[in-house]
C-alpha cells in the first residue's frame, strides 16, 4: 500500500475511533485493543501490507519514540496527581513499586530460570522489562484528572509513576552480569549508582525543576500579564527534567514523573495562597479548572491562579495528545510484528504473570496496609504492560543482548504485550463497572 493509501488507513482509523470515544469507553474494548486489532490485520498475520520486526537494528529508533512518550506520560502523570503527601494512595504506590515490584521481579527470573532454563541473567533480564506498569496504557484505571482522589485510581498512577525506577536498575545488573559475571565491583556499583543514586537523583532533579521553573513561569507570566499558551514551558520542565537527570546518570523517568509532580505542587500552593478568605483549603478547585483555555484576556491575567491554571491547563492539553498519539501509533506497530513474533513461550509467561505472580506480589507487598480485599485483588489484576516494557527492550538490544538472545527476549516480550493490552483491556471497563456498583451500595447502605 503506499503513501496515501496509508494516510488514508490511518485517518479512517483515527477518526473512527476518536467520533465513537463515547461507545468504546463504555464498552470492553478499549481504543488501544481497536489499535493493536487493526495492526495485526495490516500486518502479516492477514493482510501482509506492513512487516516489522523488534531487532537489533530496529531498537534505536524503538528507543528513541516510546522514551519521547513515557517522559511525556509520567510528566502528565504526575501532574494529574493532585493529593497532599499524608495522602494513603502515595503509600499504596510505594509499595507497589517497590515490595511488590521486587516480588515480581523475582517470580518471573525464577520462572524463566526454573521452567523456561534461561539463564539467571537473561531471566532477570526479561523480569525487569516486564515487571514495570504502563503510565501510558493504563488511562482507564488511572486518574483521570486533578479532581480524582480516588485511592486505587492514586495507586495505580503512582505506581506507574515510580516503578521505572524500580525496574531499570535490575535491567541494568543483568545486563553487566551479562557481560563481566558475578564480580564485587559490579555488585558495588550497582547498589550505589544503578539503584539508590536512580532513585534519589531521579526523584530529586525531578521535584526541582518542576517547582523551580513552575514557580518562575508563574511570577514572570503574572508580571507580564502573559495570555499566550503554555505548552512549549511544560516540553521545556519534561526536557529539562529528563536531560538534567541523564546527564547526572540518574533516572530521567522519574525525573520527568517528579517534575509533574512538582509543577502540580506549585498550583496547589498558588490556588491556596490566593485563595477567597471562605474557600475551605480541602475543596479548592484545581487551577486550571477555573480558566477558559480559548478565553484569555490580559484582565484576567491579573490573578495569579488563573495564570498558573492556564499553564497546567496547556500542559494537560499538550500532554494527552501526544501520549495518546505515541501510544496509539506504538500500539499498532505491536499488532503488525506480534504475529511473527507471537511464541508459545509468550503466552505462558503471560498467563502466570497475569494470574499467579502479579497478583501475588501485590497481595503480599500490601500486607499490613488495611486495604479492603476487593481492592487488592483489582490492584493485583490491573498491572498492564507497554510502552515501558518496549523501551526496555530496545535499550537491552542496544546494550549487548544480541543474536538468539536477543531474538528470543524480543518475541517473549512482545507477546506478553500484545496479550496484555487484549487481556487487561476487555477486562477493565467490567471490573471498573462492578467497583463503581460496588462502591455505590456500600455508600448507601452506610
């Protein structure tokens, strides 16, 4: 098919899902299992109009792209994530990303070593890439907006939001067991720079940047009485956020999750500090809520919480059309290459993943919070692999995993995506549906 031809598929395919966004999102097929539907159609598996394969020579452009859209999802991410710190759902994601995540881990490495007869490097190679939550993926059962405090929905965002900084590091110590065996200096360097400084420089560049250049883009839009949009500031914070903290050899991931988070703080402080001497600080209404994004007047730049609301307001706008953009268009790339990749290996990682370990290492990593069992099954359930599995994958296939190895890693993984986004995308609206049921009587009968 050519050029137009593709223009044509692909704009069909947009504008058909975007003008039944309504139906679909009621139903148990979500625009992502449409996406990666129409991809395994195109591709070889019936049609044979598109052919891709996840190789070696595919995985610096893989990298590039899926990294461009997890930085823009965990900006937006964090900056949906509008809840004070004694928050309980900040807690929840804690321990998802880190007990539960290291739970995981270590189920599949057993798995593939025990079962599958990897090698405990090769299996920890492929635990660590599919352990991590997608950010980006996961729309239905993340939160939604600034408004949403809802402790499952702040949990399964959080997670998102922190567990590329639990994963990357165990990816990085295959991958040098890989290369140099078992030495003490590997381990050394591994705990202090790949683990504690991933974290703590991620996390800390992260909340600077996004509250420094927030709280500057605030003062000196207000003081110039600024109506233009914003967008191109908050490309700057997820730029500067991500690059600031590679530079650093820390985890631009959570850098850019953190950068949103403290953008966010930087309205919450605007909102409360000019706020009506009658506004209760608990219902406040998010900034960017209390502007009209195609109404700007220099008047009403006069306030200070409707610039920073027209700056989150931009950056939101901004934000979701390019994750949703990346996500779609990576999407459909799976449906096209899982067919020549689909493996019988794949399909049985999935289903223990999926079924036994993900729930498990979630039930346990939660011991002692005093969640109600209904939600720690749903938190357990709903672990959705992605984008960020993808670019795991592309950054092991640059860094040494090569040959069969790599062949092998490569269908494994994406299989094990492809049958998430089918498996957890039917069962979403369902299960959120029952939980809203649910939620509603337990309301009423209180």
């Amino acid at each position: 098919m050519g050029y137009v031809g593709w223009i044509i598929f692909l704009s069909i395919l947009l504008a058909g899902t975007s003008t039944a966004a309504g139906w679909i999102r009621r139903g148990p097929i979500t625009s992502f299992a449409i996406y990666l539907t129409a991809g395994v159609i195109m591709g070889p598996a019936v049609l044979g109009l598109a052919h891709l394969r996840f190789t070696t020579e595919s995985a610096s452009w893989l990298r590039a792209v899926t990294e461009v859209g997890l930085v823009v999802s965990l900006f937006i991410t964090g900056l949906k994530l509008r809840i004070p710190w004694r928050h309980r759902g900040w807690l929840t994601s804690l321990r998802l990303a880190v007990p539960a995540m290291l739970l995981t881990i270590a189920g599949l490495a057993t798995l593939m070593h025990g079962w599958a007869g990897w090698a405990w490097p090769a299996a920890l190679a492929l635990a660590a890439i599919l352990s991590p939550t997608d950010p980006v993926l996961a729309s239905l059962v993340s939160v939604d907006d600034a408004r949403d405090d809802d402790a499952m929905r702040v949990a399964l965002s959080g997670e998102a939001g922190l567990n590329d900084g639990t994963a990357l590091p165990f990816l990085l110590l295959a991958l040098a067991l890989m290369g140099s065996g078992s030495q003490v200096d590997v381990w050394v360097h591994w705990f202090t720079v790949d683990l504690l400084w991933e974290w703590l420089g991620g996390l800390g560049i992260g909340l600077l940047i996004g509250w420094l250049i927030g709280c500057a883009g605030t003062h000196m839009r207000h003081a110039a009485r600024e109506v233009a949009p914003s967008d191109f500031l908050a490309l700057g914070i997820m730029g500067l956020a991500y690059g600031g903290a590679e530079l650093i050899h820390a985890s631009g991931f959570l850098a850019a999750f953190a950068a949103g988070v403290g953008l966010r703080r930087v309205e919450l402080t605007v909102t409360r500090r000019h706020a009506r001497p009658n506004d209760d600080d608990d219902v406040i209404a998010p900034a960017e809520l209390l502007v009209r994004p195609n109404e700007r007047s220099t008047a009403d730049a006069e306030h200070p919480g409707h610039t920073v609301g027209w700056m989150l307001s931009d950056a939101l706008s901004f934000g979701d059309t390019m994750e949703r953009l990346i996500g779609g268009a990576l999407v459909f790339m799976v449906g096209v290459a899982a067919w020549p990749a689909f493996s019988a290996t794949g399909v049985v990682v999935a289903a223990v993943l999926f079924v036994v370990i993900r729930p498990a290492a979630v039930w346990l990593g939660t011991i002692g919070e005093g969640l109600p069992w209904q939600r720690r099954l749903l938190l357990g359930w709903f672990g959705i692999r992605g984008l960020g599995s993808l670019n795991y994958l592309a950054f092991a296939l640059t860094h040494g995993v090569i040959g069969d190895d790599g062949g092998v890693l490569a269908t494994t993984v994406i299989t094990v995506v492809a049958l998430s986004i089918l498996v957890h995308g039917i069962t979403t609206t369902p299960l959120m549906n029952w939980r809203a049921r649910a939620l509603e009587h337990h309301e009423h009968a209180g």
